[in-house]
C-alpha cells in the first residue's frame, strides 16, 4: 500500500480466517502511517459500529474525529479522501448483520463512496465464509497461515521473558502435536496455545479445549495490585459462575446480532446475572460496573473499544461462549433455537463449536439432518430433483457413499442452469456467432473434466482417506453454478466457469488419482457409471447447441471435436452400459454436412435413449427461491460435514450415509 503503482494495490480485500489477523493487520497499518512509513493518514472504520449507527460513511468518519477532540473534521476529511493522502481501513464486513437488508446497504453506500473517492487507497477486511460479495476495484488477497518459522519466533517472543521458549518448542514439535501444530497456523489459535501452557505448563490437543484452557488461563489470573474493594465480588465469583456469566453476556447480544454493548446496557446484564446467585455466593450488593472494570482490568475478556462500548476482545471468544450457552442449555431446548441460524454465515463457527463442546453429538445431527431436508420439503420440483438424486446414487450400488449424491446434485444445477440459458427469449433470438462458438467449444473441450472428476471421487472412496473431498469438489462446482444467477450475465460467465471447473479440477492432487486398473473391479465399475453419466450430462447440450447454431461456420468447424466426444460417449456406454451402447449405434451422428432438422432428430432420440437407460436427460428448471433454497441445502450440507469432523458421535458412518438424503 505504500509506493509504486497507484493501480496495483490499489485497493485490497483482505480475506481470512477467524483469528487469522486480520484487525491485527489493519492496526499494525495504523501504526505505520503513524511512524510516517507510508506517507498517508489512517482512517480506521469498524464496519458493524457504521452500520449500527447508521448515516453515511463521511458523517460517521467525522463523528470519531470529533470523540478524538478533532470537532468539525468532514472538511479536513474530505481534502484527505479526494487527494488520496488517506488510507481507510475497513474493517470486519462479516460482522455487520445480515437480517433486513443491513449488510446488502451498507455495501450499496460502500461502493459508492469508493467510487467517488477514488484516489484513496482502502483496505477491506472479511472472514472468508462470508464473502459472498464482489468488489471489482479490490485485489482479493488471503491472509497466509503461520509457517514453521513464523510459528517459532511468536512462541520466542511470547516466551522472551518468562525463559519458557525453548521447552514449550520442545514440546510443541513433538510428533503426537502434529494437530495442534496446525492449529497454531492460525495467529489467534497460536496465541491461546502460549497462554494456556504458559498457565498449565500443558498443551491441548484439541480446539475447543484449547478455547477452554486459554479463557480459564485468564479467567483464573489475578493482579494483587488491583485487588481493592471494588473487585471482590468478581473476584469471589467461582470459575464455574464467571463461565455462566460470560455465556450469558455472548449468547444474549449474539442471538440479536451484536457484537457491540453499551456499557449501561452491560452493567444491567451482569446485575441481573449476579442478582440470581445464591446469597451464599455474593460477598456484597451486585455492582455491575465494578465487576464490568475488574473483567477488564483483570484478563480483558471484555474490553471498551470506544467511549462507553464495549466488546469481547476477540469475536471468537463470543462465539465460544455463545456455543457454551448452547451446550449447557441443551436440555431445555438450545439445539433446536440453534436451527433457524443454519444459512446463516454469522453462525457457522457457533454450530462448530456446538458440536465440539456436546459430549455426545447425536441428537445435534439429527435435527441438523431434519432442518436440512426442511429446505427441499414443500416444493414439488426440488423434491423430484432429489428422487432423482437418490435414483441415480443407488444405481451406482458400487459406490454407496454421500459424495455420490453430490455428484448428482451437480448433475441438476448443470442441467437447470443450461435450461435457464436456453429458455432465455432475449439470448435465443440474439444467438451471437461469437458466442456460439465460444460456448460449443468450451464444452467439447471440457469433457475432460468428467474424467477427473470421476476417478478423483472414486480414489476419495476407495480409500477412505478424505471422505469429504469428493464432496467438496462437487459442492464447489455447484456454487460456481448456483451463484450465477442473471441470465443477461449467463452467457459472458460460463465459458468462465468452466475455465474455473477445470482449473480445480487440475489443481486437484493428481498424483493421487488412480487409473481404472489401479481400482478394484467393484469400485472400477461404479466409476465407469459415473463417468458415462457425466458426459451424458453435456452431449444433449452439445446437440442442441449444434441443432441451434448448425448454420455458423465456426460452429460446423467444431464437427471433429465432436466426433471425438461422441467416441468417447460409445467407449464409456460399452464398460458402463452394454443395452445403452447397443441402442446408441443404432442412433448414429449426423453427417458433417447434415441441416439444423437432422441434428434436432438427433437431439431428441438421444436423448429419449439417455433417459430410457440412463435416467439422464431431464430438463430441470430452477427459479430464483428455488436456486436460493438449493444453495442453502448444499451449503447447509457441507456445514454439516464440517462439524462431524470435529464432534463426538456413535456412528459416524451411518451419518455419512445419510448425507444428501431427505427422510
């Protein structure tokens, strides 16, 4: 962000995990334009603080000069802005709220002040789970994880004065922490490792009992220097009550979307809590704000963040305590308040730690299952997609495995996007010759992708290795889809989203894809079944592009590629299919030299054969709520798997193979 070129670098949306260092960074910004290393004042703006205050972006920005007792500052303000002498920095777009339209605003007022000041360089910050929005003048950027020399001089400098360094490397490095080596990848998780061994002289293994240690770590601390009077009823508050009361404090102001209190608002918070005690267990009359100064005194759980505002110092710690409220509420019904939350991306490390912190985590998946399939029950058409689904996953009996309905799902959104694109009046009568070109090529050069993609999830399979993988890919693939939901953009994005598709398919590990003679023969099979279903999701594509766009030259020039991808068509119907090969050379290819009639005969008796044998073929049409129903579904899936990594369950199979079904 300093010199160089005013373009590159311009303008910078930082992504990154929860505790990756993301606000860190941005404040480590702030000290050097401080220090005069980047020439340019800083404006920090807590994006959730804007949006709960309301107003814009200027009046705001003003409001904290005059706090900082610079009064009247929108002038100064906006000579810094239009000059380009000022850096924003951005801060926290995952934390403003979702619910009445806050955060779509807010982005709405964000771009528009970026545009018109567009000399000022900016820097925006976001978790990665939830930027589910575009900046075309932001360079997208990751926050790296810690590497190994990274993660050693933090703990050196932890350590520097207490002469723990060297046996906590020692005991970190050993070989049964490898997991919590990779934990301490992340800055924040690093840091609560340091803190609950500099306390325990122990290393957890897991997260949440890394979260565990780390607050109890501070929660236990005590400053005899600020033990005065005023801190004795926090002080005598057992470890177990001080848990409760910040579980309560994160639960209550989470569930409305804060992460903000005002310190009224605190204060009356913890006097209630307090006022609920046994008598036995209060030293004094509750005082809310002299508990609220030692919390903060004391370890900084809570912390102002402006004149009378306070905040959990991390948003982690929120999370963490708001799950623990889950948790020990169980029994009186928190699972099930938990599910209205599930599309919701604010909550996802909530169901995380949720399914970490309960001893036993059944009930949890079964109604997470239930509130899955609540998303396709009641509509008709999402319904028959999901027979189908199961239709086609059990026919590859070879295989039986949830990644294979994920396959199938990415079968649907193929076909209903296509469906979209072609039923489209204004693109049908406006069928460019440069666009029919471009889309029939991409997709005859694309079937290649089919072969990764069915021999990658038949290796995930086989193995057992990363049951998630194949899974992954497909519901990857299925966001590229589902997210693309303008038909005017449809035509310009798709040959993009191929390039994407094959771009992950050949980032895919391909060392660890095994050829068909590699695999046992049962598993071969079931990978033959899916390859051949693969490419008959693109040939009715194909032969309704040429049935359409049969007159274009560029087009017509495409025949030998075509030829190629009908072999191979034959070649897979013969390993998959021998009844579907036998009838498909009765249904010969058109000659090179046949009219747009011949190719739509062609279309249609191919396409009653895929159906007729394949099950494949089905026109599946999506409107908008449907398109945003399947997208919750997948994403509310793929939530699922991602807790059953970390939760405590008694058959974990027998949720694996429920996985894509409605019960």
């Amino acid at each position: 962000m300093g010199g160089g070129s005013e373009q590159k670098g311009h303008r910078l949306y930082i992504l990154g995990k929860p505790g990756a260092g993301k606000t860190t960074f941005l404040k480590y910004l702030v000290h050097q334009t401080v220090q005069e290393k980047l020439g340019r004042i800083p404006i920090f703006v807590t994006l959730k603080d804007w949006a709960d205050k309301g107003g814009d972006l200027l009046t705001f920005i003003a409001r904290q000069f005059d706090i900082c007792q610079f009064p009247d500052a929108a002038p100064f303000i906006e000579y810094l802005l239009e000059t380009g002498h000022a850096v924003l920095l951005l801060d926290g777009l995952d934390e403003v709220n979702l619910e009445e339209g806050v955060r779509d605003q807010l982005m709405t007022d964000l771009r528009d002040f970026c545009r018109k000041y567009d000399k000022t360089k900016a820097i925006l910050t976001c978790r990665v789970a939830a930027t589910d929005y575009s900046f075309t003048d932001f360079t997208y950027v990751e926050m790296a994880d810690f590497d190994d020399g990274q993660m050693t001089a933090y703990a050196r400098n932890w350590f520097r004065k207490s002469g723990k360094a060297d046996p906590f490397l020692q005991e970190f490095q050993k070989p049964d922490n490898e997991g919590v080596r990779d934990l301490g990848r992340s800055p924040l998780l690093l840091s609560l490792i340091c803190l609950a061994y500099d306390t325990t002289l122990h290393i957890p293994q897991r997260r949440v009992e890394l979260y565990e240690e780390a607050l109890d770590a501070l929660l236990k601390k005590w400053d005899a220097e600020r033990n005065i009077r005023r801190d004795e009823i926090y002080k005598h508050l057992s470890l177990g009550h001080k848990r409760k009361l910040f579980a309560a404090l994160a639960s209550k102001a989470f569930e409305k979307g804060d992460i903000f209190f005002h310190k009224r608002q605190l204060v009356a918070e913890i006097e209630s809590f307090l006022q609920k005690l046994p008598a036995a267990d209060l030293k004094d009359d509750p005082d809310g704000e002299a508990v609220l100064k030692a919390i903060e005194a004391q370890h900084s759980i809570l912390t102002e963040r402006a004149h009378h505002i306070y905040a959990f110092s991390h948003l982690t710690f929120q999370e963490y305590y708001t799950a623990k409220a889950i948790v020990d509420n169980a029994r009186h019904g928190t699972l099930d308040a938990l599910i209205p939350h599930l599309t919701d991306p604010r909550w996802r490390e909530v169901f995380l730690l949720t399914a970490s912190l309960l001893d036993e985590a059944n009930d949890f998946f079964d109604i997470l299952h239930r509130a899955i399939g609540d998303l396709l029950r009641g509509d008709e058409n999402l319904w028959a997609m999901q027979a189908w689904v199961e239709r086609k996953a059990a026919q590859v009996e070879e295989l039986q495995f949830g990644a294979t309905r994920g396959v199938y799902w990415f079968f649907v959104l193929t076909r209903a996007r296509v469906s979209a694109l072609f039923n489209d009046r204004d693109l049908t009568l406006t069928f460019a010759r440069d666009f029919a070109f471009m889309f029939a090529r991409d997709f005859v050069y694309d079937f290649h992708h089919a072969f990764v993609l069915a021999y990658e999830l038949a290796h995930a399979i086989v193995d057992a290795l990363d049951r998630a993988l194949a899974f992954d890919l497909n519901l990857t693939l299925a966001h590229i889809l589902v997210n693309n939901r303008s038909h005017p953009a449809l035509a310009l994005s798709y040959s993009r989203d191929l390039a994407i598709t094959r771009a992950l398919a050949r980032d895919l590990d391909l060392d660890r894809t095994r050829t068909r003679d590699n695999l046992p023969p049962r598993a071969r099979h079931g990978v033959e079944k899916i390859f051949l279903d693969t490419l008959l999701l693109y040939a009715p594509l194909y032969t309704k592009i040429l049935a359409k766009g049969w007159t274009i030259k560029e087009v017509r020039a495409l025949y030998p590629d075509i030829q190629t991808f009908f072999r191979a068509v034959s070649q897979a119907s013969q390993a998959a299919d021998p009844a579907f090969a036998i009838e498909l050379e009765k249904t010969p290819l058109p000659a090179q030299e046949s009219n747009p009639e011949a190719w739509a005969q062609f279309d249609q008796a191919f396409r009653a054969l895929a159906l007729k044998h394949r099950d494949m073929g089905h026109e599946w049409e999506l409107n908008k709520e449907q398109t945003t129903r399947v997208d919750q579904y997948l994403k509310a899936t793929h939530l699922l798997l991602d807790c059953l990594e970390v939760a405590t369950v008694n058959d974990r199979q027998g949720i694996l193979d429920r996985i894509l079904t409605v019960e």
